[in-house]
C-alpha cells in the first residue's frame, strides 16, 4: 500500500476546506455588503431596511447550507452530511468508495444496491486534496472489509 492510500487514523473529517472557506467568507461579505446598503439608503423606510437585512440573511444562509457537507469516520462507521441531510452507515454497509474523473463529489456504494453522494470529498477547487481524501476513505473501506467473506 503506498502512502497516498494509507489508512489514516480515526476518528477522521474529510471536508472541502476551500470550497468551504471560500462560501462562508462570501457568505460573510454578501450578509456586511448588503446591510450596509440598507442602512446607507436614505429613502428607504424601517420595513424596506429589514427586508433587505432579511435578504441578505437568506443568501448567507443558503451559503452556509452549501458549506456543510463533510464525511466522518470513525471507529463504529461512517456519517455522511450533505447539504440538508445526515446518514449513519456502519462500515459492512459500504461496499466501495468511487471518485470518477468528471464526477462532482465521491459515490459510496452500498450493501443495499444503491450509492450515496457524499459530498464532503469534492474536487471542485482542490482536485488533489479530493482524491487524496477519496483513496483515504477507500482504504478505511477495504481495511474494515478485510475479514468479511462477501466482500
């Protein structure tokens, strides 16, 4: 096994750090830019002020929303947070962790037949990192595999 797909330590957080630094100062900037328009408007009355505060509240919510994914690894599985939603998945229900080239984030296969986005290991600004953290996960994947005659 070399080094790039060795098994790391656990528990362990895989997540797009730039991609998630990068929402959240937006998120930051969009929230400070848009108050400080509502304020600086003179001809805007107290119920047009919050509406925009409230706007811009809603945008910087929706980017911290697209901020959360992460994969979690741990000693009894995995849990997987997207955008909205969190799965639990015990190690025997994972058959194979796939990052494609063109694929958007990593796909877990699993014992049920379907695959799961998981969105916490994505190419998007840091592509080495990426597939750094997906030949990670799949290594944690096999180890926990080693052992179990179907897989």
């Amino acid at each position: 096994m070399s080094d790039a797909s060795a098994v790391p330590a656990l528990p362990v957080t895989f997540r797009p750090s730039r991609t998630r630094a990068v929402l959240l100062a937006a998120a930051v900037a969009i929230f400070v830019v848009i108050t400080v328009i509502a304020v600086m408007l003179p001809r805007l009355g107290p119920g047009e002020r919050l509406s925009f505060v409230l706007t811009a509240a809603l945008l910087s919510g929706v980017l911290v929303l697209l901020s959360r994914p992460k994969v979690v690894a741990d000693e009894s599985g995995v849990t997987v947070v997207n955008i909205v939603t969190r799965r639990r998945l015990d190690w025997a229900e994972i058959l194979h962790v796939n990052l494609r080239v063109g694929d958007p984030w990593v796909f877990i296969d699993l014992s049920d037949g379907t695959s799961l986005p998981a969105l916490g290991i994505q190419p998007g600004i840091a592509k080495e990192h990426a597939i750094r953290d997906a030949r990670a996960l799949r290594a944690l994947v096999e180890a926990r595999a080693v052992g179990d005659p179907e897989r």
